[in-house]
C-alpha cells in the first residue's frame, strides 16, 4: 500500500491512499484518515460513542468557480509538495499539527488487526517532518516500534506546548498498566511512561497549562498528573465522566455504587475540586448528566422517581443553581447545548416525536446497525422511505461539519446476487428501494459494494451512494427510545441529555 501526503501551500493538508476515507477530528489540527477494511474482525462497539453536538454553520460565502490563471497554477505548483509512504501497509492515518508555527507535522500510521498479532512483530509507523510537510522522516523508533492505539490518537498539547502524547495498545491481562511515550520538543524525542492503571479514553490535557493531565481508567479511577504525566495520582473512585471548568476547577460525575447503567444514571452525584485533587465539594445529586460551556456549569436532574428530567443551571462554578425555564425532558426527549461563551448560550429542546440521532463515531454497517438496535426494540439504522424523512435528516445535519467519508443509513443488499434490489434494513419485501436520492455517481461498486451511506454534496444536498460494508463511518439512527441513546455518549467535549 502506498498512501501520498500532498501539502499545498504549508497549510492544507491531503492525504490520499487507495480506497481510503478521511475523517477530521474536533481538534482541528488532527485529522485521521482509514483505507478501506475488505476482511478481518471489526472494531468492537465501545460503551459510551459520541455525538456531535456542536453548531458550526456552512461558510455563507459563495465559492469562486472561475479557472486558475497560469499564474497562480505556477504559483500552486510551487506551494505543493507530495511525500509517499511507500511500503506503509497502515490501514488508518493521523496527521496533526504539533505547535503553533513551528511547521512541525506528525503522521501516524497504524494497523487493524487483532491484538495477539502485534506482539509478535506488529508495530505503529510515526513520521515526523519539520517543514511544513515538504519531507518526512521515519521516527518509529524513538517509540520503539510500539503499536499505538489508534481510537486514542495522536494527542497534541494546547498552543504552542510542543507536547505530544502516544498511547501504546497494552494487553490489560498480562500488564499492571498501559503505557504512553510523551515528548516535550514536538517530536524530535520520546519518553516511555508505565503507567499505573489502564486507560479507558484518550488523556485530556488542560486547556491552558499541558502540564496538567487528567482521564479516566478502564475500573472508573479519577487520575490527575501534573508534570505532563511523569507522576499520576489517582484522586476518586467509580467516575463516570469529567470536564475541566474555569481555572484549574474540575467537575466529574461518579457513583458510590460504582459504574452504573442508564437506566440508573440519575443516582449519580457531581463533585468539584479547585485544588488539583486534594480536597472535593458535592455540588449536585440525582444528576443524569452535566456539561460546562462557556462559564455555565449545567446538570440534568431527576428530581423524583420516574418524573421527567430538568435542567439546573450554575454560573458560579456550582455554588449555586437555578432551575432553567425550559420545558421538562420526559424518557422521549432530550437536552442538547450548541454553544455558548461566557455571556449566552444556545440550547436545544428535543420535540417528543424527534427520534433521528446523529453518532459521530466510526463504525463498520453491521456495527452500527448493531449498536442503533441496542438502543430499542424499534429502533434501527435510519429508512429514508420518503422526501419527509429526508428532509428531517438534513436538518439534523445542516449545522455539523461531516465527515467526508458519508454517513451510514439503514440501505443495504444482498452479497449473493449481483442485481439484487436495494432494501432498507428489515427486508421485509415492503421495505425495497422506492423513493431513491441516489449520488449521480450510484453505483460505485455494483459487485463489491452492499451498504448504503450518505454524502453532503457541493450544494449543501446529501445524496446516497454505495459503500463496502467494512468501511468506518459515522451514523444516524432512528427510533423510539432516545433516553437509551444517552448511555452510549461521550460527555468529554459537549454536554448532551438524552
């Protein structure tokens, strides 16, 4: 497999590999690209995925469409500079920018396969370029060849930090901890860091100070490092989630019980700590969920058994809240902050009947499905049957940045035919393909290809197009439990009830 990185004009960053997708993170220096999966086991569907959440309208402007001038072709001819990974059989690729000009780029290949085999002469790939991507160099060594965990990334520190955090894929069974390599000068070295528990996410660093290091481990331990994780100190049992808030405060969620299922999440309790862990303050009970945006601290309550859940509102780090003048949330709605700064905030109230749920975590179509059928007995991969339902999933998509790759819907067809029908996912004979909003490009792939995804094209529509099933992309469930929705979401970046 050869994958090509061009760079145009030190900025824009491409990376092409034959049948490959890319999808860009929240960290808009990072962006992480996967070849297309033909066999093998898939990834495992993970307890808590994501969904985006956050309001970043379409650019207003109007693209220039006009022909490049000789001119400029030579100017961009000049700008672009292409690197291939020659002999890289990586199946997923990270690129992120490390530092705030310092034109630092670290590429990071990685391998699906199973665990076992990395063990036994398997390893991660890291590149690593100083010119704004005009030349790579290969720096694996410095991580000693190590496989990397790819769900975790390549972890840049805020700013200008030139700290970089690797997670190595450590067997639980056999290790007392993972292990992670951190460097303080972009890249050009490496340390190799035991750590004392196994982490159950990516470590999150301080918005302001990448000293500071906090996450979660896989048995619900609170852990804090404040010299860029040299020394870890675990600080609270049984956490569910965490959120840094102003200064060096942190709120987190947690029972006494320990884990606990959806069903009973509003037995947890929310603490605070202004003192890096020495000393805590209960700041709410009965919370089902909590989120900070802006300067405003938020917590989903149930007051009494079985009533609705409501929104309690702090803009004093939890001193004191106010019950929010929004309609309660019953089991068939939900919550949902867009954004907000220091001033105002921009909420959303589900509307009962709303049951269209965007989860921005990549999964193969089988997965997926899987996951939208955990969440109710009737709930399933979206069935676009109509221009209404369509029309509802663009509007749940019109304010998210997707990623380029598509979306996965409830379309799928049968591998042992080559001119089977298109059907949505019941197979019923009712469900064949009848309202169709399919790509001018349909199909793709007419033999290899047995899943249904959707694109955003250039006007803003989505249309469909085939894929292969393997592939690992966001997407949309429909149905009629959205409280179960909840239990499977990240609280890291955005405050979502469900």
């Amino acid at each position: 497999m050869t994958w090509r990185l061009l760079v145009l004009g030190g900025a824009c960053l491409l990376l092409l590999g034959v049948g490959g997708q890319c999808k860009e993170q929240r960290n808009r220096r990072t962006v992480s690209f996967h070849q297309t999966q033909q066999d093998g086991d898939q990834r495992q569907v993970l307890s808590r995925p994501e969904r985006d959440t956050t309001a970043s309208p379409r650019p207003t402007f109007t693209a220039c469409k006009l022909p490049l001038t000789p001119l400029e072709h030579r100017v961009l001819d000049q700008n672009t500079h292409e690197t291939g990974f020659h002999g890289d059989d990586g199946s997923s690729f990270t690129v992120t920018w490390v530092g705030d000009g310092t034109g630092v780029i670290l590429v990071l290949s990685t391998i699906s396969a199973p665990l076992d085999s990395f063990f036994e002469g398997g390893s991660s790939r890291l590149y690593r370029s100083a010119d704004y991507g005009k030349s790579f160099y290969d720096i694996s060594h410095l991580i000693n060849n190590t496989f990397i965990r790819k769900e975790f990334g390549l972890l840049a520190g805020p700013g200008n930090s030139q700290q970089v955090i690797l997670t190595a894929d450590t067997p639980v069974l056999d290790n007392p901890g993972g292990v992670i390599f951190t460097s303080t000068d972009a890249g050009v070295s490496f340390k190799s860091v035991q750590l004392p528990f196994h982490p159950a996410q990516p470590i999150t660093f301080h918005f302001l100070n990448p000293e500071y290091l906090v996450v979660i481990s896989i048995d619900g331990g609170l852990w804090l490092s404040l010299d860029f994780g040299a020394v870890w100190t675990k600080v609270h049992e049984g956490t569910q989630s965490f959120m840094w808030g102003s200064g060096i405060t942190l709120f987190f969620s947690f029972s006494p019980k320990g884990t606990v299922e959806a069903d009973r999440r509003g037995e947890l309790f929310l603490k605070r700590t202004e003192d890096l862990g020495k000393t805590f303050t209960t700041v709410a009970h009965s919370i089902f969920s909590f989120g900070y945006v802006g300067s405003f601290l938020f917590t989903s309550v149930i007051e009494t058994l079985g009533a609705p859940r409501v929104i309690y509102v702090s803009s004093d780090q939890g001193d004191h809240f106010n019950k929010a003048q929004l309609p309660s949330a019953s089991t068939e709605q939900f919550y949902s902050v867009l954004d907000g700064d220091e001033d105002m905030i921009f909420m959303h109230v589900d509307n009962p009947g709303d049951y269209l749920h965007y989860f921005n975590k990549s999964k193969s179509w089988i997965n997926a499905l899987k996951f939208c059928k955990s969440c109710g007995s009737k709930t399933n991969l979206v069935h676009i049957t109509n221009q209404t339902v369509q029309a509802d999933v663009t509007q749940l998509l019109a304010n998210l940045e997707l990623p380029c790759g598509g979306e996965w819907i409830g379309l799928e067809r049968s591998i042992f035919q080559w001119s089977a029908p298109w059907l949505w996912t019941s197979g019923d004979v009712d469900k064949v393909v009848k309202y169709r909003e399919w790509h001018s490009c349909f199909p793709l792939n007419p033999i290899n290809y047995h899943c249904g995804k959707m694109i955003r094209v250039g006007n803003g529509e989505l249309k469909w197009l085939d894929a292969s099933c393997h592939q690992e992309l966001p997407f949309i469930c429909q149905g009629t439990a959205p409280d179960l929705f909840f239990s499977q979401q990240s609280l890291d970046e955005s405050f979502s009830d469900t």
